[in-house]
C-alpha cells in the first residue's frame, strides 16, 4: 500500500512495509551509497530507507526529523528572500 504525494506537500512515505524518508540532493547523508543503499528518486527529493538510515546512524532521531521536516511553501513570509 502506498501513499500519493500531493503537489504541495512533502512527507514520510511507506511502500511495501518499508518507511522512506526525503532528502533533497545537498543534504544527503556522508554514507549514502548509489549500489548499497534502498532509496529513490521522486520530484527533485531522494527517499532513502529507515532501515539503511538507522543502520548506518545510531544517533539518528526519527521526531527530530520529522520536526524538521518542511517544504518551502510552509516557511513563514520572512524566512523568504525577497528582491
């Protein structure tokens, strides 16, 4: 069972049992591996697997991240750059 993705969101998502999580090409992990790891690409973010993420981390805090978690129409006005 899958999750759709809407244009205007950027979520966690969970595919066949297993939980990716997005990242955008510049903020990928130092052990992210092109061969070894479960991960793929949709809409300009890469999703990795939980699993290979908690293997490769054992500091890694799962609320942390998802407290973090934004896409860039959520930010307030004066976060933006303007011209």
């Amino acid at each position: 069972m899958s999750k759709k993705i809407k244009n205007n969101q950027l979520q966690i998502l969970k595919i066949n049992n297993k939980t990716y999580l997005p990242f955008q090409l510049h903020q990928l992990p130092k052990y992210f591996n092109n061969s070894t790891t479960d991960y793929f690409n949709y809409k300009g973010y890469i999703y990795i697997s939980l699993n290979d993420i908690k293997n490769n981390n054992k500091f890694f805090n799962l609320k942390l991240f998802k407290d973090k978690l934004t896409f860039n129409k959520q930010l307030p006005q004066q976060y933006k750059l303007n011209k």
